[in-house]
C-alpha cells in the first residue's frame, strides 16, 4: 500500500524524474544497494525510453571513443589530445561490466537484444584529413584502452571492409581509415526497457506513465514535494521524496529550474535537433557492417558528425546517415515550442545572450541544415557512399538534444557539449544536462550521482563491497591498468557475446 503523510502527500525515499537510461541506471545501483528502499519512476509519455533513450533518436552508437574524431582534438601545436577519448573509452568498458553483471545475476536477459559487435571505423578524406587520421592512430597507440586499432590507407582493403563507402569512388582520392574490431551497437531503449522492467517488478518501485511533473519545491520537513499530474485522468498529487534525480533528457534543464536550488544559477540550454536518412532497401543494408565516423563540418556539433551507421534495431538490421542537424524551440522531441522561451530566466539571460554571440558559426550551419532540400542530403550522403541511390533512402526525424550553457568568468556564459550534473549543496536532489556521449557513460556518471548524493554511504563496506560486484574494476583505473583492463574485457565479451579481438591484419 502506498505510504502517505499528514499533508496527504505520497511519500517516497526516491523520486526518478524521466524513464530513460539514466533514472534505468541509477534506479537499479539504488535498489541493488538500499533493498529496501521505496522509489517513483515518473516518465511523461505513455511508454519509456521514447526520447532520448530511444534507437531512432540518436542514442545507440555505442559511444566509446574508438571511431569518433571530434573526441580526439588536433591542438594548435598539431599534437592530437586524446584525455576525453580515454575517459570514454574506460566509462564504455565500465558501462559493459555492469550490463554484465546483471546478465550473469539474472537481474536481465538476452543481451543480443541491447548490445552487438560492430567494427568502429573513422574514414577520411583529403591529404589533410589522412595527416590528421595518422596522427590520432599513432597518439591513441600509447594507451592500452584502444589496442588492437588498426590504420590503413589500402584501397583494397578498404574496399573489402566498406564496399558502399569505397565503390564509384574516384581513384585519385586520398583516403584512410582506423578499425576497431572490438566496437559495439547498443540499443539503449532495449537496455532501458530490460532494467526497467526488473525495476517494476521489485518491492516498493513504482513506474508511472503518463505522470507529468509540474512542480517541486522544498518543504519545511527537508524533503521534496514533486508535484505530479497524471495525463489520463487529469488528477495531481503530491510525492514527497527525500531524494530526487531529474534525468529527463531535454526536459531537465526545466524541471531542475523548478526546482530553484542555487546550483542551478545560469544554466541554459541550446536546442539542437536531428535527422537520419535511413536506408530502405534490404540489398544495401546487408552489404554494409561497420559504423564508419568522418570528420564533422566547420561550425557543427558534435551530435552532427556524419557516419554511415550499421545499427540493429527491432531484432533487425538497419542502415543510418546522419545525422543532419536542425534548429527547433522544443526541447524535447514530444516537447513545446515554448521550451526555450520558458528556460531564460534572469539568472541566465547573460550566459545565453554570451554564448550565442560567441557561436553564431553555429547558428548559421544550423540555418543551412534546416534549410537543406533532399537533394543537398543526398550530396553529403554520397561523399561517403558514391553509387547512393536517393529511392533507397527515407528521411527519419531523429530526437531533440539541449546543449549546456554555463556560467564563465572570461565570456560570461560558454556552450558545453558534454554532460554536466548538477547537485544540490545537500546532496538530495540532482539533475543530469547535457547530451553525447551520456547514455554510453551512464554507469560512471550515476557512480558520480552516488557519490555526491550518497557520501556517506558510499563509504560504507556494503555499498563498496556490492558496487565491486557489479562494476569489479570499482576503486580501480583501467587507463592505467593493461591486464586489468585486458581481463574486464574479455569477462564482458563472454558474458554479452561480444568480439574480443584486439588485432586485424592489414594488406
């Protein structure tokens, strides 16, 4: 029976805002480290992970910095900064250990319906670009997460790994590319579907759709009022929690303003929405296996670097091209034009107005991109698949991502395209913004959730010892550890059926 207090309000230890990956994540390290705690999972929509979490809205590469260039930036000097690559690629190897761990335990089953093995590749083109690749292949050499990366200017042996990328190309192109055998395809809304679903089941969790968040507040006890409409019935209620996570994707940004904390001064967001070509011709999709990255054009962000993607969607396999970057106010795919309107407050109208100056490039290219016609899809497809035919392709509107304006001292307000987690001074309440590469990350980041929300806890020999369990690297670095990271990986690939090579022959 659920639990009310005097005020008549539903009480609650946890409150989950947002039926995704995250609140999937975080919810299962809770259960599985407080039993018996009680928690409300809240989710907007009729169904969970239908945004940001969703296989058709972005989320599903698998993002662990084997195959994405702008992770590894060219620095002014010509050196290649690989620090960001690093820690995706460790948070990845983290994220594998816990999917793991459940699957060994039984918490959820067939992994061949989240993850699969996929070759990561970056392909370039151009004197400058291939200069740039082999520079990154030799940087990334020296650390242990990416052996097993091979690099290749061989135009039959490309031709025998990407035939769609390589066949009608002209042969007086300079080109190259790295491959990474050991690369993934994961389905995050599978994945948050399987967790959740453990979840439901479990004493004391209860999962509401169609359950709005209007409001929260702090009540004089301390703990947190989240006011809750639901959808189909029109009727609100009061739960109060003693611990709320905002991991509502592009809706967080608003309900954490809501929430009034002062950490969450002169944060904004900047909308940036999405489109895939998708491949509708059953031919071509069986002849392509890799996810190849390219290089993202001046001005855009990092959501929009062009990769002909091979993804398994449904039990079947898919074929993207994207993404193709546009500009809406919603902050959400099922949002409200109204969504940036509402987000600007006065503690925030001077870092926006500050980071919209200092990246109009990137206003303009948003322009250009939603002002493409098919045609000029088709043109930026073919410089990576030359014999595309536009009747095999279908456009697919792809989900919403808020960029991150914070605070800075310098500029007044800068444009992050990363995830940023902000919590309360207290520790009881925390909210995720941000977007790529979050959902392949996710286990690190609710590990950093935990460990600013839960301090004492986290100390605790219970809690350490269970997180070992199902993360058994906790407490360690696999950057800085070749064997362990050598035995995480080949535990990870036995458990999900995943590839474990670590080297290719190259001609």
């Amino acid at each position: 029976m659920t639990k009310k207090n005097k005020n008549n309000a539903v009480e609650a230890d946890i409150v989950l805002i947002g039926a995704g990956i995250m609140s999937a994540t975080l919810g299962t390290l809770l259960k599985q480290l407080m039993p018996d705690a009680t928690i409300q999972i809240l989710e907007r929509l009729d169904e969970v992970a239908a945004e940001s979490s969703d296989a058709w809205n972005n989320a599903g590469t698998g993002h662990s910095a084997l195959c994405e260039l702008n992770y590894t930036p060219e620095q002014p000097d010509g050196s290649i900064k690989i620090d960001k690559a690093i820690n995706i690629a460790e948070s990845f190897e983290v994220s594998k250990q816990f999917w793991s761990s459940l699957v060994e335990e039984g918490l959820i089953s067939m992994p061949d319906q989240f993850i699969r093995s996929i070759p990561h590749m970056s392909f370039v083109i151009g004197k400058k670009n291939v200069s740039f690749l082999k520079k990154r292949y030799d940087t990334m050499q020296e650390n242990h997460l990416f052996k097993g990366m091979v690099y290749t200017e061989n135009k039959e042996q490309l031709k025998e790994w990407i035939p769609l990328v390589m066949d009608g190309r002209d042969s007086n192109d300079h080109v190259a590319a790295t491959r990474m055998e050991i690369g993934t395809d994961v389905n995050f809304g599978a994945l948050t579907r399987a967790m959740l679903q453990y979840l439901w089941k479990q004493k004391g969790v209860a999962l509401k759709l169609a359950h709005e968040v209007q409001d929260i507040e702090r009540g004089n006890n301390g703990r947190w009022n989240v006011e809750v409409k639901n959808l189909t019935t029109k009727r609100k209620k009061v739960i109060s929690a003693k611990f709320v996570f905002i991991g509502a994707g592009g809706g967080s940004l608003l309900l954490l303003e809501k929430s009034d904390i002062p950490e969450a001064k002169g944060f904004g967001g900047f909308p940036v929405g999405g489109q895939w070509l998708k491949c509708i011709n059953p031919e071509v999709i069986k002849r392509h296996h890799a996810k190849v990255y390219g290089k993202a054009a001046v001005g855009a962000p990092p959501m929009s670097v062009p990769h002909l993607d091979t993804r398994f969607i449904d039990g079947k396999q898919a074929l993207l091209f994207g993404p193709y970057a546009g500009f809406s106010t919603k902050f959400l795919k099922n949002g409200s034009y109204f969504d940036l309107a509402t987000s600007i407050k006065i503690g925030n109208i001077r870092p926006l107005l500050a980071a919209g100056w200092d990246n109009i490039p990137l206003t303009k290219y948003l322009i250009s991109e939603v002002m493409q016609s098919p045609e000029d899809r088709m043109k930026a497809l073919r410089q990576y698949m030359p014999e595309a035919k536009q009747e095999d392709w279908e456009l697919e509107i792809a989900g919403q991502r808020v960029q991150v304006i914070k605070k800075d001292a310098e500029h007044g307000g800068k444009l992050e395209f990363g995830t940023e987690v902000v919590t309360s001074a207290d520790g009881s309440l925390s909210a995720l913004l941000g977007a790529s590469p979050g959902a392949s990350t996710a286990v690190s980041i609710m590990i950093d959730v935990l460990a600013r929300c839960f301090p004492e806890q986290m100390k605790e020999v219970s809690w350490k010892k269970r997180l070992q369990q199902l993360i058994p690297s906790y407490g360690y670095s696999l950057a800085e550890n070749e064997e362990l990271t050598k035995k995480m990986r080949a535990r990870s690939a036995q458990v999900l059926d995943l590839n474990v090579t670590e080297q290719v022959d190259v001609k």
